[in-house]
C-alpha cells in the first residue's frame, strides 16, 4: 500500500495484544458463557460466529470507555458482551442482504446454513443480546442499543437505494457510514461510561470518540476494497463498487473531471467487469483521491484522539489511544 | 367445514367487535405514534405490515390480561404495543423463511421489497419494541419477550430440521408449535399480568392460559390449512405438507393401519402434487382423525377456560374467555 502511517502494523499488533489481552479473554469466556444454553442448529450457527473470531472492538470499547470511569463491574462485562452478540447478529444479517459467500475466509452463515436459519440465528443473537442487558436491569444500555440498531437499519435501507447512483453527495455517504458502522461505536463507548457512572455529558464526549473512530473505520475499510490487498483481507475486493455502493473515494474521483464522464459512463452500465474495476482502482491511485480519502480518515482518528483529552490519563484511556493508532496502520 | 362449535361465528364476531373496540382503536394509534419517526423504506415496509390489519389478539391479550390484576395505565399500554411490534417482525421474517408471497391476501414485505429489507424491516421493528420498552423501564415485560423470541427462535430451526420427517412424533410437534406460537401468547399474557401488579404465581396462571389459547389457536390453524376453505383463508392451502411441515392431523393419520405405509411412501417422494394433496386431505376428514384434531385443539381451550376460572369475574376477564370460544368457532 502506498499509505504512511504513525507506526508499523506489527507493532501496533503487539500494542493491541498486550493492552487488551485480560480484558478479551474476559469477554470471550462470558461470550461463550451467555451462548451456553442455545441448543441444535441455533447452538451451531452461534458458535460458528463465535468462532469466526474478529478483535472484539466493540465489547474492548464498551470495557474501557467504562474503565475511564470506575471500576470494573459484572454490569460492565455484560454490556461488552451485548454489544458484540448485536454486532454478531447484524453480521449475520448483513451477510444474507449482501448475499456474501465469505467472511474472515470462512462460509457466511447464510452459505452453511440457508437463509432461513442465517435470519432466525440473527434474532436469535438480538434477542440474546437484550436478554443479557434486561437481565441485569441494564435499562440505559438498552436503550442505546435499540436506538444504534434502529440508525443501522435505517442506514442499510439507504444504501440500498443509493446503488449506482452517481450523484450520492458526501453529505449521503456520511449519513450512510454514520448508520452502518459509526453509530454502534459510538453506542458502545457511551454504554460502557454511563454502566461506570459517567454523566451525560462526559458519555457523550466519549461517545463522539467512537463515533470518530468509526467513521475512520468505515473510511479505511471503503479504500481497501477498492486498493488493498486481497490476500491480506479474507474476503474478495471490490464488493462495493460492484454492489454499486459508492463509497468515499469513487466520490472523490467523480469530482475531478477528467474521470467524471467516464466513470458516469461504466456507472450506467453497471455491469463492471474486473478489467474496469482493475481501471477505477487505479485511477484512484493515480489521482492521488486513494492519499486524500487516507487523509479524510486520519482526520476522524484525530479528531477521536482529541476527544480523549479532555479526560484524565489512565491506562484506559491509552488504551483507546492506541486502537486509534492501530487504525491509522492498517492501511499499511 | 365440518366442526361443530359452540356458537356461530356472526355471533363471537360482534362480542368481539364490541368488546375490543375502545381497546383495539387505543392500540392502533398507538402503534401508528410508535412508529412515527421511521423513514424512508423502512417507514413504508412499517406501513405496509401495520395496515395490513390482524385481529392485534397479542396487545389485547395484553391489554385484558392487566386489567384483570390494575387499572388501565401507560405502562400496560406500551407493553401491548411492544408485543404486537415483536409479532409484526417475526411475520416479516416469518415470510422470508418459508418464501411465502402472500399474506392476508397482500404481497408479503420479501416479495413486495425484496429479502434485504425484510430482513431489516424485522429487525428494525424488533429494535423499536424493545425500545418502547426500554424507554419505559419495562424490564420485567423486556425479559419475558426476550426469551419468547429465543424460543421462537429455535422453534422455527425446529420446524425446519423436521421437514418432511415421517417419525416426527406429538411431543416434538407439540414442542415446535409451542415455541413457534403459544410462548409469545403465554408472554404477552405473563407481561401484561405482571405490569398490573400480578404476583408472579398469578402471572404463571394467565400465563398457562395464553399458553394453551395458542396450542389451540396452531392446532386449529393446521387443520384448516390442510381442509379450510381456501377463499376464507387469504393464503394458498397445504403450504405445511408441500414444505413437508406435519402437523397433528398427519401425525395422526400416520397413527391409522390403513394409511400409514401409503402416507411414508408419499413423504418419501418429498414432491406431492395437488392430486396426492387433495388425497391426503379427504382421508383425514373421512378417517375422523379432522375431528380427532380438532377437539385436541378443543381440549386446550378448555384448559384456558379452567385457568381464568381462578380469578374473579370481570369484564377483562369475560374478554379474554370470549376469545377462546371465538378461536372455537373459527373451524366452522
């Protein structure tokens, strides 16, 4: 990749594996814990997910947004883990409305199982995560959560019906990528300072760091669909521009025009095969659109980092410090 | 139809009508406000499943289950709006999986929007029930709706494991349509208890009515689906034998000598046209086993009947005996 970043990936790995390592095998022995009583193929399905892995960003983000806050808690734990059962659902269900064969180079539940049981295992995982939250009378989490899945909803539908259109405008791709991804980063890290006591006020500045961090994400993860390295991400490249979703840097290479009328042109056509896709990616690169979108992204990470400021230093908050890092290498 | 039962349906239909009005028009604006903010697709599909009608018997079992223990409050309110919100999702996911294209004589939210937003049509109205919930504090009802789901759930892998089984025996048939039907009717009327101040004993009685007032609600359906009357019916008929879904009538008729190996043979073959249908069919009405099943379904209503006998007479509680001689004379 031609992107600089602050560190080295591997580096930031060993950051990421040291500062979080007591914490996720915490969140991954309560994941198996509250899945523990789902019996056939629902059971099957759970731990197939379960099993995909993934960093658990969402639970270590509910952790430590809590841990800035007080002391770590029983109430704490099962927030974390409600928030990854609803981020294992709505992979589950994203899977299945992208009709996507491959995740973390294993087959989608949808794949193995169909999708009537890919859509049950889904509600399943919903139910179960509010299940965990409504047991321990985790009330306000709760209601986040519904809210940050109703934004999801809401933002899926959007792209949906913004396939292939050209004239999506930034202002849109925000209000997508806001829905699809920020809002459940930012759910999670508000969730995990109001369950340690934090006031309104302080939950929604850390909220905003994940909402930050999320946008960078989604930015980051947009560019390398269309310019990174298909060996290093498990799943095939392309899948937006071929799905028609027009993410941050297509908008950008439609604003130049000398590429303006002839991507408007393949747009029409929107059957894009590998060779013009091959043609896009590198005119992105070219352009110097896929350095611009980079920057795009760096400036959310800041901004993220900015947010953590205005809290007293502690390991926790370090420790969202350098997950903002880690974005920035990843790139690389 | 066949059955005979205990009064016309012109008749039930106008208790019906009298005693749920006020009750049933409270409900529908409330629904419509609830769902007031959605947008876009996501509005329209919301509209779409909510003016599609239904009886709405889940919120007034609700609804007359509290009144039976308090008086009518906000909080009784919202819980039947939640559970009419959760049963409106799982048709929307319901129709997914069984692929079904029709209901109520109206396109179904998949066939009318396509599975991606069906798939997050559900999800979004399941988010919004526990969020009327949640924003209530309600999380007693919250906890009892959750495990509905989960049962549902599993009860709907169930059902699709069993397909075409021909040693799918009462028990687990009577175990899928308990979790697939009766555990939400048990839930709402367990909630709406709970929210008026019933003890939890008290709620576990109105409970076990709920319970058996949708075993024989299912019951009942089965029978019709394999010989109502399809013009009544607003949907195709055998749609449980052609997706080798069997029910009590065919576990029964299963039971019969005569039938038995001529039953297998044709489950065997998997394919059944509509001349082996219409075969099965009139041998389960002149084998006496459509009689059989119905007064099975008959056998809970009455159980229902029992367990409303513990508490005192009211209004309330007249409603919800109503509804099972209702259901009773539904067959005819």
């Amino acid at each position: 990749m031609i992107f600089m970043a602050g560190s080295s990936h591997e580096f930031q790995s060993v950051v990421w594996e040291a500062a979080s390592f007591d914490s996720a095998a915490m969140i991954e022995a309560e994941l198996i814990n509250v899945l523990e009583d789902s019996q056939g193929a629902v059971r099957d399905i759970c731990l197939h997910i379960l099993n995909a892995g993934g960093k658990r960003v969402r639970p270590l983000l509910v952790w430590h947004s809590g841990l800035m806050f007080g002391p770590d808690s029983h109430d704490l734990k099962r927030t974390a883990v409600a928030v990854e059962l609803i981020h294992m659902a709505s992979l589950i269900h994203d899977d299945i409305i992208d009709g996507s064969e491959l995740r973390r180079n294993r087959p989608t539940v949808q794949k193995q199982w169909g999708n009537h049981r890919a859509v049950l295992g889904g509600d399943y995982l919903f139910a179960k995560a509010f299940g965990v939250l409504a047991d321990s009378g985790l009330i306000k989490p709760l209601g986040i959560m519904v809210r940050a899945i109703q934004d999801m909803c809401q933002g899926e539908i959007l792209q949906d019906g913004d396939q292939f259109n050209s004239r999506v405008s930034l202002e849109r791709y925000y209000d997508r990528i806001t829905k699809k991804t920020a809002v459940l980063l930012e759910a999670s890290c508000k969730a995990g300072a109001l369950v340690s006591g934090a006031t309104e006020l302080q939950a929604a500045s850390i909220g905003l760091f994940g909402l930050n961090l999320g946008l960078a994400f989604q930015i980051i993860d947009d560019i390398l669909d269309l310019c990174g390295d298909e060996s290093k991400m498990g799943k095939p490249k392309y899948t937006d521009l071929i799905k028609g979703n027009l993410t941050l840097p297509i908008i950008l290479l439609m604003q130049e025009p000398q590429y303006q009328g002839w991507l408007m042109e393949k747009f029409n056509e929107e059957n894009l095969n590998q060779r013009v896709l091959a043609k896009i990616e590198a005119a992105v690169k070219d352009s110097g659109v896929a350095e611009r979108a980079f920057a795009v992204g760096v400036s959310h990470l800041e901004e993220a980092r900015h947010r953590l400021k205005s809290f007293v230093e502690s390991p926790a908050r370090q420790f969202l410090e350098n997950l903002t890092y880690m974005l920035q290498a990843r790139a690389n």
